[in-house]
C-alpha cells in the first residue's frame, strides 16, 4: 500500500518537487569524454526494443561517468548532453515501502522511509500515541557548484555531485505546537533550509488556505476533514480578479464586454464552483493573461512546453501581476511595451470573446463545470470507437489546479483536466473503523461491471466511503469472497 494506514499509523504522499537530476555538456572525442581535464572511455551497451509491425530495434546507449547520454553520439561531434539523476544511484523503494505498511510506530516509520530513494515525496504521519509529522523521503543531491537550474560543463569536474544529504538532515516537523502539519507539493523547509532542493514548487496556495481552515478552532474531526478536502476558494485569485475590474471599470465606453466582465467579477466570490460564471471568467482571463504574456517571447515551441508545466507559468505571472510590470510585456510582434494594465485589458475581451463563443452570448449562463471536465481515461479508450467502453467521463468537475479541492489542467488547452488526487482518506487514528476513502474509478478493472466506476461520483463530488478494518464489519458487508486456490503441483514420477 502507497498511501493508506494499519492499526497503528497513518501516512499520506505529497510530491516534494526535489530537482533530483542535472543535465551536464560533456566535451567528446570519438567514444571517449573529457572528465575532470582527462579522456576517459563511454560505455556501450545495446538495448533491444520490440516494436510492433516491426520486430527489433537495437539501440545503442553512451554513457559517461554522468550518466547516459541524451543526444546521438555522431562522428565528428564534439558535444552532448548526459543526465545525472539520483535513480541512477540504485534504491530499493518496494523495499521501502514494505517497511512502512509494516511500521508500528514513529521510529519504525522513520526506519523505513529513511530508506526511500526516489521520487521524493512529503509524507505526513499520523499514529495511535498522538505523535504527528511531515518527513521529505527521497535523497537531495549535493551540487559541489550551480543550481541544477541550467546545463552544467561536464568535462572541469567543477559541478560534480559530491554525494547526496544524509537523511538525517532531510527538511521535517514532528508535533508542532500549533497541533497540525500540512504538505502540499509547496516548499517544505522554508528559505532557512541549508541545501537546494527546488525551483518548481508549486504556488503555495493550497497549503497557504488549508493551513488556514486548519487555524481557524474548529474541533478536528472526519466530517471537518472531508469539507476541508472539498474546500473551492481561491483566496489567491483576488489580486488578479482587483486588476481586472479595475481596468474594466476604466474601460467601460470603449466595449461593453468591460461592463459585463466588470459585473461578473466584481459579484464573484472566489469560490470555484462548478455553476459559477465569475469563476469561468477568471480562469479563462488568466489564462488569456498567461498566453498574451508569455507565447509572443517564448514562441509557439518554447510556450508549448511551458504549457507542460504549470506551475512555471502560474509562478511567472502571479510574479507579474505583484510587480505591475515583467519584461514579458514588450509585444514582440508590435515591438510596443504594454503595461499590465493593457495586458489585462486585452485578455479580458479576449477571455469574454472565448466564453461567449463556446457557452454562449448570456453570460448569466455560464459555467465553469461545462469548460472544466473530467476524463479517466483507458489505454484502449484512446480509440474513439472504444472510449464509451473504457473510458470514464467526461464528467463537470469544480476547483482548479490551485484549490485543495484540486482539478488541474493544462495551459493552452480546453481546460479539461488532467491532474487530481488519485484518493482521498480520513483516517481517525483511535477509531479507525470510521476511516473513510476514496479512488477515482472503482476497485474492478472489468468494465461491464458497475465496480468498475461505481466510486467516481464520490471522488466527483468530493464525498467519500467508509473504509471498513475490522474483519467482523468487512465479512458483516462483503458482497462476494473470491478466492484463490493454488493448483497443487502433480508428485514426482516414481512417488
């Protein structure tokens, strides 16, 4: 089990967002690589790769002492990139993971995921003694120079990794006097940290607004946990939503479409509600306004991977808009500065062109879930005339990519989403037989059967099902036993 619990503790899984691997040029001649100032031999190793219609494919592998190499090796180049990565310094995270679904108390939980390699994950724990924690298990490159953030020379030795942070000095909270912790994908040490971890954290939103719900007094309890998990209000947005109605309001006889985004936004409550036209207004303006920002500079490629990632472009703007000004705004195509004030302007007609376009001309008519929707997706559904087989949805969803209720697309798309929770759980530690969880599909992978997807109207609406532990509840509530008898092997001739 990744994420669950047994009778004595509990643990969740954030992702750390660690930079765990570097890109080094490395400096060639022929199959050798310069080294620290010396040529040393590549290896070689041929890997074969079936490929249907085809048969195989042998593809020949270049390592230097980084790591593999990424671009072709070609005769008479002298250059190429490598990849140094913490995974390739072997680990045994199912190793780990055994230990943890087996710890019994802080110190064995400690134990185990000390001993978990990579991806590196926040993992909160709870357990029966009262004791609470977040613990970053994954290991932390030691860079001898630079960040990570760029390509490295590979051939001074001057950017070596010169191992990884013992575990010991990994960033963690153990039961801290506030009586909460919290972890989501945001920095988990704080600028006061020693080591690099990252540069791709998310924006701290989430965990800014959950750590809020969690100060606020109310008494700990399943029910306060599964609203907390169904929380849609995006704080955050106010800042941008203040400058677009300003702007609007200052524009209001040069378009009427600065009348109507100016009412619908000023009337928004920043609650990303599934039936909200103020909430489909926003998303779409600040998507217009990462588009109009950014795409001209970085051009359709560059902007397209960018697009890959969503928090590199959610950091860039929310930087923009507390600034009032990036070096982004200079229009390539008209060599004009903008101020932010005409970015806004321009993504505002531009968002209220899109929306009336696709949901039509009476905005009290729009809503977000009809833009925003969910598709859990089935290898074989990638047919279209397999997909209402397979496939699951697509079904109206609320929240965002920055609600704790969290339902992320990708820029530049159709904002459907593509990235959520894979479960929910609420585990109280000393009654566990009102644990409660949920996945996103169902527990059957056969698809003719209503286990199948019976589970996604709960993960939908951000509900959940109680979690049976007791064998006397779970035999009490089975609907069917399956059972799995080994073939008893046919005795030695002769016996």
């Amino acid at each position: 089990v990744v994420i669950g619990h047994n009778p004595d503790i509990a643990w969740g899984f954030t992702n750390a967002m660690l930079d765990d691997a570097d890109f080094f040029v490395e400096r060639m001649d022929g199959e050798h690589v310069m080294f620290r100032g010396k040529w040393v031999p590549m290896k070689k190793r041929l890997e074969k790769i079936r490929v249907r219609g085809k048969g195989e494919e042998t593809l020949p592998v270049w390592e230097t002492p980084h790591g593999p190499v990424l671009s072709p090796v070609l005769s008479g180049v002298s250059a190429a990139l490598s990849l140094r990565w913490v995974g390739f310094d072997g680990g045994d995270a199912p190793g780990a993971l055994h230990a943890l679904n087996r710890a019994r108390n802080r110190k064995e939980f400690v134990d185990a995921v000390s001993g978990f390699p990579h991806p590196a994950q926040n993992i909160v724990y709870a357990d029966r003694e009262g004791n609470i924690g977040v613990v970053m298990a994954g290991r932390i490159p030691l860079r001898k120079g630079g960040s990570g953030l760029l390509p490295v020379p590979g051939d001074t030795g001057e950017w070596e990794w010169t191992g990884t942070v013992p575990f010991s000095e990994n960033p963690k909270v153990w039961n801290p006097p506030e009586g909460y912790v919290a972890a989501a994908n945001f920095s988990p040490a704080g600028i006061s940290y020693g080591h690099y971890i990252s540069r791709l954290y998310e924006p701290p939103d989430r965990g800014k607004r959950i750590i809020r719900i969690l100060s606020e007094g109310e008494k700990f309890s399943v029910e306060m946990f599964e609203r907390m998990q169904q929380d849609i209000l995006r704080p955050d947005a106010a800042k941008a939503v203040s400058l677009a109605v300003r702007v609007a309001r200052r524009r209001l006889g040069e378009s009427q479409e600065f009348g109507d985004a100016a009412r619908i936004l000023s009337e928004w409550d920043l609650r990303v509600s599934g039936d909200s036209p103020g909430a489909a207004l926003f998303e779409v303006f600040y998507e217009k306004m990462i588009e109009n920002a950014f795409r001209d500079d970085l051009g359709p490629g560059l902007f397209g991977e960018a697009t890959r990632t969503s928090r590199l472009l959610w950091n860039a703007m929310d930087r923009t808009i507390d600034r009032g000004d990036s070096l982004f705004l200079e229009n390539t195509e008209t060599g004009v500065k903008e101020s932010l004030d005409d970015l806004a302007a321009r993504s505002l007609l531009d968002a209220m062109v899109f929306l009336k376009q696709r949901l039509g001309k009476d905005p009290s008519t729009w809503r977000w879930d009809r833009l925003h929707q969910v598709t859990f997706e089935h290898p074989f559904g990638k047919k279209r005339y397999l997909r209402r087989w397979f496939n699951i949805g697509p079904h109206p969803l609320q929240g965002d990519g920055r609600t704790v209720f969290k339902g992320e697309f990708r820029h530049g798309t159709d904002f459907s989403v593509l990235v959520g929770p894979s479960m929910r759980q609420v585990v109280p530690l000393g009654f566990r037989s009102r644990s409660r969880s949920v996945i996103t599909t169902g527990q059957s992978g056969h698809f003719f059967e209503w286990h199948y997807q019976d589970q996604s109207p709960l993960w939908i609406a951000g509900a959940s099902h109680l979690a049976w532990t007791d064998e006397m509840e779970i035999r009490e509530n089975a609907e069917s036993v399956l059972r799995l008898t080994p073939v008893k092997e046919a005795a030695p001739a002769g016996r």
